[in-house]
C-alpha cells in the first residue's frame, strides 16, 4: 500500500477522552494529518448514544477512527495499524521480549484502570464516584509502578517512546483530575513529567483540542 492511497483519516473523539488522546499522540509522533469529528461524550445525555454515532462504533464510545476505509473503534488497534501501515518513529520496539513489555504496560492501563472510570461506568456508580475511581486508579497504579521500574529507562521501555507511553500520559491525567496522590509512584510521575515535555504530547493535551471548552484550554 503506497502513501498516496491513503484516504482522509478521520477521529471521532472527545477532548477529554483518554482513548482519545492515545489515538492523538499516535498520529502526532507519526507526522499523519486527520481531522477531528468532536463527539462530546456529556451534552444532550451523550452524544455517543445517537443513531448517526452508533452506526460508526456500535459500542457508542470514542474514540472511532476512519482511515484507509475501514472504521477502527479501539484505540489499542488504531495505534498498532498505524504503526504497521505508516513511517515514522516506531511504537512498538523490534525486539520481541520490549514489544511484549509494551503491551503488557498498555493492556494494563487499557484494560485493568482506564474502563473503570470511563464516563459511562462513572455515570453508573453515582454519588460515589469519586472514590470508585480513586480506588481502581490506585489499585492499578499499584502494580503498573513497580512493572515500570523494571522497564523503564527514559521511557516506559527503554529509551524509545511506544505504544506504553501513548497509554501512561492520558491515564495519569485522569489520576490528577481525581485527585490520586501520583507523588506515590515515583516512577509513574518521572515518566509522566518527561514524556509532557515533548511537542506531540503537548500538542495533543485535552487543554488544546478544538471541542476544549473555553475555560479550559491553555
């Protein structure tokens, strides 16, 4: 597949969507240009649970990218076919035992501490939830700090950027906008403050994204 077959790339997301920042971050660090298709996940009830949104990711959550002609509606897979289908710098690392330690860190947060402070699960808990995600923060920060401490150099793994950083940066958002102590995993935070220091990061950060409320962006 050559580079001029590539058709617009579209993202579905929400500012302040962690999975959506992945995808972000993924395509900044690749150099790929995409427009933005706000799906705000709060107003009018969701705007996530509409007919015209459902037909694009039947599980009505962001973010869903449209590229190359097919729909991808997990982040994980959006990031490793780009890394597969695009140049650039590598997300996932040639050798087989740091590729698997990426995933691993990003399954992890994808899997183990991100879904459960989601919008919709949040929704679901109520008065409580706050604490709930505190709690699942916390618990899965408690195994990702010493996990990191064995692969970290620079970054997560190592001294290249991956997929793993593409998931730690959001999640750790997340955690400060609950109030998680994140000083407690000084691993976690060294990463966090190092990786904010790079421009597709920065660039990409829900504070700058064109459906950022006004009061929020920087």
């Amino acid at each position: 597949m050559s580079i001029a077959s590539f058709s617009k790339t579209v993202l579905h997301g929400y500012f302040r969507s962690s999975c959506s920042w992945r995808v972000r971050i993924a395509f900044a660090l690749k150099g790929i240009e995409y427009d933005q298709a706000p799906v705000n996940l709060i107003k009018d009830g969701g705007q996530q649970f509409t007919e015209q949104y459902k037909k694009i990711n039947p599980m009505q959550q962001v973010p869903a990218v449209e590229i190359d002609g097919i729909t991808l509606s997990q982040s994980l897979a959006a990031i490793q076919y780009i890394d597969e289908t695009r140049p650039g710098p590598r997300l996932l690392p040639a050798d087989p035992v740091k590729r698997a330690q990426v995933r691993m860190i990003s399954d992890l947060i994808a899997s183990g501490i991100q879904p459960l402070q989601n919008v919709y699960v949040l929704q679901k808990v109520g008065a409580e939830k706050i604490q709930w995600a505190q709690h699942f923060i916390e618990r899965g920060f408690q195994a990702l700090e010493p996990m990191l401490k064995q692969t970290a150099g620079k970054y997560c793994v190592g001294d290249e950027i991956s997929m793993a950083d593409i998931c730690l940066v959001p999640q750790v958002y997340n955690a400060q906008r609950y109030k998680v102590d994140v000083d407690q995993y000084p691993t976690i935070k060294r990463l966090n403050q190092t990786l904010l220091e790079i421009d597709a990061f920065q660039v990409t950060h829900p504070s700058r994204q064109p459906d950022t409320p006004v009061d929020m962006r920087t």
